[in-house]
C-alpha cells in the first residue's frame, strides 16, 4: 500500500502570516497615507516611496504586498495607482471603509509595522536584529538557549518540507553543501537518496549542537539506510559572511537569502558560487515573489513577517537569478514547487 501523501500545510503558514499583512494594510491607510497620496492619480514608486518616506526595502513590500490585495496597480508605465477596490480606502470615494479599517489604527503591531516601515526597521537594534547577526556583535544564534528555541522551533517545518526538496534536488555521488542548514533534515533526506554522498551542515556552533541531536534521532528512526547517514554528515561551525566555505558540488541555501538585504545577498551568491565546484549547483529553497513585485498574497505576508523580524524580504526569482549570474553562475529557469508556499530554484556552475 502506497502512503497517503502528506497535505500541503500552507494554510496554517498563510494563517500566521496573514497578521503581518493585515498590519501593513492598517499601515497604508491610517498612519502613512498611501491610498490618499495616490487619490489624484498614479505615481511612480520613487515618487511614492519620497512622499511617505520609505526607503527601498519597505516600499518593496509594502508595494507588492498592496498589489496582491488588489489595492492597488502598476499600470502601463510602471507607475502604481489606485484599483477601483482601493478607491473605497480615499476620501473621495463615498462610502469608504478607511473609518472601518482606523478600528484597528490603534492596535500596537500596526503601529508598531508603521515605525518599522518609516525606519527600515526597529528603531532599537541594540539587542540585534531577530536571530540575525547585527555588524561585528556576536550572533543571537550564539546563545545556546535561544538558538536551541529558535531551531527546534523551525524543525517541524523543515521535516515536512525536506523529504520532498530532497526528491527535486540533484541526484549525486559528490558532496553537498547545506548553508546555514539549521535542523539539518534537508540533508539527512537527500543523502538517505543518495546513499555514496557526504555532506557538510555550516552554521554557528550552538545551532549545530541542535542538529547533532537530530542527526542521532534520525539515525535511529529504523527508515532504511538511515543509520549510514550519520557516518557521512560533518558539522562545520563557521560565518557564511566571512569565514571561508568549504567547496562542494551542490550548494544548498534553503530559507536563507530572504534573512539579509540586496547588497548581501550579492556578497553571499559570490561568496557561494566560488565555493562551488566546476560543474557544480546551487540550490535555493525559498517562497518567491513575482517577478512583476505584485503577489502571490501568501508571499507578500510572509516577506511582511521577514521584514519585520530580519534586515531582508522575499525576493522574486528573477532577482536571484541576477545575484547569479552576476556571480558568474548560469541560472537556469527550472521553477519547481514544494509545499507551503515554497519551492526551489538552481543555476549551474561551468
């Protein structure tokens, strides 16, 4: 008898990820005007983002996100203005909703998401940003205690969704490299179907104890093969920004680029692709915007709630495809899902 495949569990992400983008709503109309800036028509992103002050990384989501909504529209010249359901958030349009959605203008993560989008952030960073490394301070990822809620945290997610990005990724004999491999499960997958391949898990050492302690569950789970996977794992601490990386034939970067900004997601596609061997890929598992920066709404909450919590956002393929080929990769144009909103791109090395 074939196992009952497992149910998509997007709708219980979705769910969690719709507050951020509620709140970002709130922030559009009570607090940063948007919907009224545009009441006398389009205007372009710059124009748009200098009249309310936002720089580039809000506007890239609280824009899309608005789009997905169907709030609003980028038209013909590329400039965003209002749709005829976000008329009924102006002033203009009699009846409106705006004193409907004020009920909520109040509430503190409006207020809060209304800061951070006017800042590009918190305004206090002094204890780091969410679990990401703030400048030469030690990493949140440091301390063992939050590092180990954080991980066991995302461990759920990562063993539903590593079984099936395993199946997608490249078969091989060679070494795969799993950056910032967190719980380490997309690894134990892919060399339980790849029973001659090694692996090294890179991250900061007290995530890795986490990952040590899975591995031996997983080792010891009876699924066949599965007692050879520990023999071929090696963990190596390290900074993806600035310690060397070890070169490898397959490089995965699962949920990984959406935690930093353009500029460093650069630097790591760089950094990333010179560790990669001559003939070798690299993989990244992420959820993607558009390439037109308008949807899917399930993405544009998930980037609010990345916005909130880290210095990045999600990005569209076609903006990691650039870091690629900028990196001296060639992207290929293979989008293949997986669940929960996710799925996986890749680009080879010659």
């Amino acid at each position: 008898m074939q196992p009952t495949p497992q149910p998509d569990l997007a709708p219980i992400t979705r769910h969690l990820r719709a507050m951020f983008g509620s709140r970002l709503l709130i922030a559009a109309v009570h607090h940063l005007a948007v919907f009224e800036e545009l009441s006398n028509g389009p205007l372009s992103i710059a124009e748009l983002s200098q009249r309310i002050g936002l720089k580039n990384r809000p506007a890239s989501v609280l824009f899309p996100a608005l789009c997905a909504m169907d709030m609003l529209e980028v038209n013909e010249t590329g400039a965003l203005q209002v749709t005829e359901l976000g008329r009924f958030l102006t002033q203009n349009q009699i009846p409106n909703l705006i004193g409907y959605v004020g009920l909520e203008k109040d509430d503190p993560g409006a207020v809060e998401m209304a800061v951070r989008l006017r800042n590009d952030g918190p305004l206090d960073t002094t204890g780091g940003i969410s679990y990401v490394k703030e400048g030469d301070d030690p990493s949140p990822m440091d301390d063992a205690d939050l590092s180990r809620m954080f991980t066991l945290g995302l461990a759920g997610r990562a063993r539903a969704l590593s079984p099936i990005v395993a199946e997608k990724l490249s078969k091989s004999e060679g070494h795969l490299l799993d950056v910032a491999g967190g719980t380490g499960f997309y690894t134990y997958e892919w060399l339980l179907l790849n029973p001659s391949a090694t692996a090294t898990i890179l991250d900061r050492p007290a995530v890795l104890a986490v990952a040590e302690e899975l591995l031996d569950a997983f080792a010891q789970s009876g699924r066949p093969g599965a007692e050879t996977v520990k023999n071929r794992v090696t963990f190596q601490p390290g900074d993806m920004l600035t310690d060397d990386i070890p070169q490898t034939d397959i490089l995965l970067a699962a949920s990984l680029f959406h935690d930093w900004p353009t500029e460093t997601c650069q630097l790591l596609a760089d950094r990333f692709a010179a560790a990669i061997r001559p003939g070798g890929e690299l993989w990244v598992h992420d959820a993607f915007l558009n390439d037109a920066l308008d949807g899917p709404l399930a993405v544009t909450d998930y980037s609010a709630q990345l916005f909130w919590g880290t210095k990045g956002r999600c990005y569209s393929r076609r903006e990691y495809r650039d870091w690629f080929a900028k990196a001296g990769l060639e992207p290929t144009d293979e989008n293949l899902p997986t669940q929960m909103d996710y799925g996986l791109i890749w680009a080879r090395k010659r």
